[in-house]
C-alpha cells in the first residue's frame, strides 16, 4: 500500500501536508506521532471515509477505489460497533457487507470468535461487555472478510496484557501470510516490539520513517554516567557536553563535536568518581522525543 503525497486541510488547519510512505506485503508499520499529527486523517483516507485534497493511496500499484477498499479490514480510533446487536449476528452482518455469502460469513464468524477468545460471548449485546472485549469484537470485525490489507487506528488502547498478546499474536499471523499491517499506537514500547519499520509524523508531515535499526542511526550517540560525588548539574560545566538530561541514576548526556568518550570520561572524574560509563541505546519513545518534543534550546530537557 502506497500512501503518496497526501494533503488535507480542515479549515485554517494544514491536517496534511504532502505525506508520503509505503507499507509493502506481509510487513507490520508502525504509525507514531502526537495527538492531531494526522495519524487519523491518513487512515481514514486510506479506507475511503475522507476524500484527500491532494495525494492518492495506491494498492498494488493502482489507486485504491470503493471496491478496493471494501477488502481492507479497518478499526476505527473511535469504535463503530453496533452497541445493542450480539457479537455473533454482527460479525456476520458485516463479513456480508464485505462480499460474504451468509455460510462464508457464520464460519468466519465462528473462526475469529474463538480465535480471539469471545466464544462464550457470541449472543451477547456488544454494550454488555468490558471494554477489553469490545476491543476484540472490533478487530474481530476488521477481520471477518480476511481482508488484503489491514488497517488499526489505536487497536491496544485499553487491553489488558492477555488480550495485547493476542491481539500482537494475530497481527503477526496477518502479516506472515502477506498482508501489509498499518496501525497507530501511543504505546511506543509494543511498536518497537512489534513492528518492522516506523513512521513518525508530525504537524502532518513526515519526521522520520525507517526500521529501528534505521532510525537509531540517526539518532544522536548519547552516554549514560553515574557519577558519585558529582554536582547534579556537572555536565553543564563541560565543554566535551553538548546536551545532557538528569536521571535517577546519573545522566544521559551527548557529547560535543568531535569530542569522544574519553573527553567525556575526563570531564566527569573532575566531579567525582566514575561508577559507570555506557554508550545508551536509543528507545523508540527516546527517537519519538528527540523529533516531536525536542528541547527549545539550553542545555538538558
């Protein structure tokens, strides 16, 4: 799936601005960004429910259509679920919406039902369950009519720990078997596990976009110091620092210029003793605040 060029404004406000990233077969992407970055409007592009002002989504090379779209699988950030239908006759209702015939859609009913662990509620309403389980329902939805390309807007948002490993075990299994996985999450530390590459959007353009390992690269090298004796502030006083934060255990600090870790390590023994000294592997949330919510000057955030 091609995400190509992408533009949508909403009145005054510039939703998207020329937007563009591809999510080949059988790859899980990750799609990150702060609130009203235009994770929302993407997807909802994506599958039909807006029109782009400028840009086009592509499938296998062509743009994507209302019969293309009737083979994505979508979970919308703001659930559309059928509160006072039970969970079995919904399912069914909408794989026939997607092309099923009624025998098609019982058995993908009953297949996604216990695949996902709703069995014992398949004659229940869908206002009657936690919110966990209406999760579930609404991915079981999304893939009722296995559909071609898989589309999640916040699909972990409020599950317990069993029901995020079975909901990562099936976006797995989607993928294996081909299918592209687009899905947004604030929950960084499950995008890092679970996804091969990542996009960070920000004021509706593309930050960066990369495997971890990709991203990484670029991320500035930072050191992390425990320093036992040492002003909490000592880095401030160094010119081999460029930037540095505080933590509980010491600093994670960026060294300047061409300076190394041994002009760090120097630095520090001038402030007191060194108990530990580690190049820092960056996190996703560590690359996540470096572009969205870098610091505005000064020397530590």
């Amino acid at each position: 799936m091609e995400i190509d060029s992408l533009s949508k404004r909403y009145g005054a406000r510039q939703a998207l601005d020329a937007l563009s990233f591809t999510v080949p077969p059988g790859e899980i992407f990750g799609f990150v960004g702060s609130n009203g970055a235009g994770k929302t409007t993407t997807m909802r592009i994506s599958v039909g429910v807006l029109a782009a002002d400028q840009g086009e989504v592509r499938w296998g090379g062509t743009p994507v259509g209302v019969h293309d779209t009737a083979r994505f699988g979508y979970m919308p950030e703001e659930r559309g679920l059928y509160p006072k239908m039970t969970v079995g006759k919904q399912l069914v209702y909408l794989g026939r919406l997607h092309g099923l015939s009624a025998s098609q859609g019982q058995a993908a009913m009953m297949r996604w039902t216990e695949r996902l662990h709703l069995s014992e509620y398949r004659n229940k309403t869908v206002e009657s369950l936690s919110l966990g389980n209406r999760q579930r329902v609404q991915l079981a939805a999304a893939l009722v009519h296995d559909p071609d390309v898989l589309i999640l807007d916040e699909p972990f948002s409020g599950l317990d720990p069993f029901a995020v490993q079975d909901m990562s075990a099936v976006l797995k299994e989607k993928a294996a078997q081909g299918t592209p996985v687009l899905f947004s999450s604030h929950q960084l530390e499950l995008v890092e596990r679970l996804c091969d590459r990542v996009a960070v959007v920000r004021h509706g353009r593309l930050a960066a976009c990369g495997s971890l390992d990709e991203l990484r690269s670029a991320a500035p090298a930072r050191l992390h110091l425990e320093v036992e004796g040492a002003d909490e502030d000592w880095p401030a006083h160094s010119d081999a620092v460029a930037s540095y934060e505080r933590l509980h255990d010491g600093v994670l600090l960026e060294p300047a210029g061409s300076h190394t870790e041994n002009d760090v390590l120097r630095a520090a023994m001038r402030h007191g003793t060194v108990r530990r000294m580690t190049w820092h592997q960056a996190t996703l949330t560590d690359m996540f605040c470096d572009l969205i919510e870098s610091p505005e000057g000064g020397t530590h955030r």
